[in-house]
C-alpha cells in the first residue's frame, strides 16, 4: 500500500482513520468533523481516500451508520 504524495492535512486525517479502526474498531463522519473541524462532503471524501488506499480495511455497516474494521484489517501507518 503506498500512500503516495498527499498534503499535510488529509494525511492527518487518514492517519486517524487508520488509528480508529485499529484501536476501537468503527470510525465515523461525525468523529472526523468534530475532531479536525471539516465539512460532511470532506469526511466523505476522506473515507473514499482511504478505501482506495486499504480496500479491505473497513466496510460500511448501514445498521449502525458507521465504518467498522475489516476482516483482513493491516496498518497503513503503525
């Protein structure tokens, strides 16, 4: 996985993707906005980003609303 030429911000923010799935297991828009003061098509965007980067890092479960940590969940950043 290569995370390739990004800028400073979105690097933040897809570092705590990758930090919330592997510590607690979901990530939602809600805690990306609160945290990082950003836009709902933002936090969207960022979780695209991410799935690009890690496609089998996280799904989006409907029933609670949330991304949650795939089975075949790796680390981009450790």
């Amino acid at each position: 996985m290569s995370t390739g030429p990004m800028n400073y911000a979105k690097g933040q923010r897809l570092r705590m993707i990758d930090f919330l799935l592997a510590q607690y297991g979901t990530i939602n828009r809600g805690a990306l906005m609160d945290f990082f003061g950003i836009s709902t098509p933002q936090a969207s965007k960022d979780f695209s980003d991410y799935m690009q980067l890690a496609p089998r890092n996280m799904a989006y479960d409907q029933t609670l609303k949330t991304y949650v940590r795939g089975t075949r969940f790796a680390r981009v950043w450790a």
